[in-house]
C-alpha cells in the first residue's frame, strides 16, 4: 500500500467517523432515510450506553443495525485506536441471515473495507485486521455462550426472548464502552422489551428512545398504509405504527382508544367546571386527571404523575392546578386519609372513595364510555395512553393514571348514565 493511499484512507476514516450518514451512503450506495441518519448521529456519543428502537415492520432497522456495527468496528475502532467487538444477535435465523447480508454487501463493496477483512467475512464472524470483531448470530445459547463483547445488538428483541436481554448485561460488563441496543417491532407484547418501552421511569438506564411508523418511512406509499388501516387494530399499531398492543382481552378495546385521542386535542374551557380524580403513591406514582363534562362526553383537560415527591411541596402543585381548572370537586383514593385531609384543609372539596370496593364499577363504566366514544384525551398525553393499551381487568401497575381517570369520571351525570350490565 503506498502511502498517499494510507493517508487517503485515514482522510477516508476520520470522514466516516464524523459523519455517519456518509459512512451509511458509502458502503451501501444510498442515502439513509432521515430516522437512521438521526440514530446514526447521535449514537456517535460513545456516553449513551442503553438504547431501543421500536418501529413498524420494513422500515430499515436491521440496515442500521448493520451500518453503526460495521461504524463501530471500522472508523470508530481505527479513529480510538482500539479494536471494538461487537456481537449482533437475532430473534430468528432468517433474521440473522438478512442482517449477515447487509453486513456482507458492503464489506464487498466498498474496497477499503474489504482490505481490512481478515480472510473471508463469515457468516457467524467478520474479523477486521486490527482485532475488531463482528458476530452476527440467530438466537441460541451455543451461539452466544461464553460470548465478552463491546457492545449488544439484539434484533428483534421482543422475539429474541426475555433471557437473552438480560444476557446482554453480562456479555459487556467487562467493557468500557458496555453499549446495548435493543431493537424490533413489538410483536410479543409479554416481553422484557416492551416492558423497558412502556415504562421509561422504571427503566431509567434506557437513555436513548427511538420510534417510528410506517408512515415516516419515504419506501412506503400512503396507498399502502391506507390499505393497512383495515387490518385488525391489534395488528395495525404493532406492524405498521411500530407500537405495543396487547392481543390479550384489555378492559379498553384498541380501536375505542383510537377514536377517543387520535387526532385530538383537548382544551380547558373556563365556561365549565372540572372534575379531579387523584391516585396516591410515593414509589409509584401519585397520579392527577382533570376532566370536564360538555355535552355528554367526557374531555381529559390535564394528566400527570409525581413520584417520590415531598407531600406538602406535591399539595402546592395540586392545590394550584385544581384552583386553575377550576375544579369543583376532587374524588381521591380514601386509603391516605392524612394527605386528603391536608388538601381539603386548602379550600377544595375532596370526596374520599374507598376504591377497592368500588374498583369494580369504575372499571366498567370506565370500558362503556370508551365503548360510547364518550371520551376525549388529548393525542399528547402519550403516558396516560400507554397505560390504557395495556390496561386490564387485573392490572396491578403501571396504572395510576388509569386509576385517577376513573375517579375523575366516576360519577353519573344523567340516569341514563347509570348502568349495572358488565360490556
């Protein structure tokens, strides 16, 4: 190698180490859509060190599973003159065959990448000349046992399983770079991976979040996508808007959810009052939702969630937003005596509600107001919609701000209201 070609190739490294995106146009031969570019980029901070991606099915995540390995392994590795070993696992085997081929294709393609390939790349293992190190592997204990690596990619994690996920801990432990990343459509709502997805302040050590749908993706057409919206719910918002749902009986249908917050947006209107259903927690959420009733439907006006909040600091904060709302009657769990007493000593009218007996009811007049589409929340109140998705009969967490809703909306406003039939 002479040396105007090493030094056009170390020009060709700190290029590719900077700049992703090219690195992605280089060895592939065309531009990355604006989603992979944005991860491409800001996983160049070498701090983040925990990250999912959740998105519909065939929008390229396995591509740019395969382009920040080979960035990793190649600028990344020669700019820090460290070798870096990477381990890419895959929910099935067709998966790792796919993603093995991208990886192949542009090692082949691209000559100064191919200079740097000890050997042949193989399918389970690509060796660069300066010790970096790929595996790209299906799911299986012999593939991944005894495996030390930098970082963990698992494809398709909601099918990977629950035990490789939490493999991947010890697979980096010894490393300083200890980078994991989860990433899949959420086909298997029962997953550790949807799990880290639906509650981030759980799961705070997953720094980086990333989501997109189908219809962020430039490759599909909107004739297609409108195609897809007559599929079953459940399987519109897992493949196509790349989001969690639960094929299990939940007490809310889909669909009903759907209709009740997308495209919507609630406003408070002065010219009405306001009901507050309050749920209260320390180490799980203590919970806050505002409704108001306008001709016959309910609006989500204001939801929120505290944790492990000082009490006295938390009455101020809700204190204050019951008298902005105008709330003329707070109904709040009766289990903390003391802290409704604290906040009825501050001039609101608060009705204690013993809810464990009365669970029941709420829960079913809850379902027939989704049913009735006599409900509105606010497209932004993502949380509030995230719980409701997985809400069931007997959910026993991550539910406080659907127990606080169904305070908010507990009471009939009409006799026609009032039911007793189980929907």
């Amino acid at each position: 190698m002479s040396s105007l070609e090493s030094i056009t190739e170390k020009v060709t490294y700190l290029l590719w180490y900077k700049n992703p995106a090219k690195f992605f146009k280089d060895i592939f031969g065309f531009i990355p859509y604006p989603y992979q570019a944005k991860v491409l980029r800001e996983l160049t901070d070498m701090n983040i060190k925990r990250i999912l991606i959740m998105a519909a099915g065939g929008t390229g995540k396995t591509i740019l599973l395969a382009a920040h390995a080979l960035w990793l392994a190649v600028p990344y590795a020669r700019i820090m003159k460290r070798p870096v070993s990477v381990i890419i696992i895959s929910g099935s085997d067709s998966q790792a065959k796919w993603l093995y081929e991208y990886c192949k294709k542009a090692i082949e393609s691209n000559p100064i990448i191919t200079r740097l390939v000890e050997g042949e790349p193989l399918i389970s293992k690509t060796v660069f000349n300066d010790g970096s190190v790929i595996f790209a592997v299906p799911n299986s204990l012999k593939a991944i046992q005894g495996k030390h690596c930098d970082v963990v990619i698992i494809d398709e994690a909601a099918i990977a399983g629950d035990f490789v996920i939490r493999d991947a801990l010890r697979i980096t432990a010894s490393s300083d770079i200890d980078r994991i990343i989860l990433s899949g459509t959420p086909i298997e709502y029962s997953s550790v991976f949807v799990d880290y997805w639906e509650q981030p302040e759980k799961y705070k050590e997953w720094q980086k979040r990333y989501h997109w749908s189908a219809m962020d993706c430039p490759n599909i057409s909107v004739k297609k996508i409108e195609e897809a919206k007559k599929l079953p719910p459940e399987m519109y918002t897992i493949f196509w808007e790349g989001l969690p749902a639960a094929f299990t009986e939940t007490l809310i249908p889909l669909d009903k959810l759907k209709k009740c917050s997308m495209n919507i947006h609630t406003e408070y209107n002065p010219d009405y009052p306001s009901i507050a259903g309050i749920d209260w927690g320390w180490r799980h959420e203590t919970a806050l939702v505002i409704v108001q009733y306008i001709d016959g439907i309910y609006y989500v006006v204001y939801e929120n969630g505290w944790k492990e909040m000082v009490f006295e600091e938390l009455q101020e904060i809700i204190a204050n937003l019951c008298k902005t709302y105008n709330v003329e009657v707070v109904y709040a769990d009766s289990e903390n005596i003391s802290e409704n007493q604290r906040l009825e000593s501050k001039g609101l009218n608060v009705i204690p509600i013993h809810f464990r007996s009365e669970k029941t009811r709420m829960q079913t007049r809850m379902r027939m107001l989704f049913l009735q589409e006599k409900i509105r929340i606010d497209e932004n109140m993502i949380k509030l919609k995230d719980q409701l998705r997985r809400y069931n009969w007997d959910t026993k967490e991550y539910d406080d701000r659907v127990d606080a809703l169904m305070l908010a909306i507990r009471k009939e406003n009409t006799e026609e209201d009032i039911f007793y039939t189980v929907l």
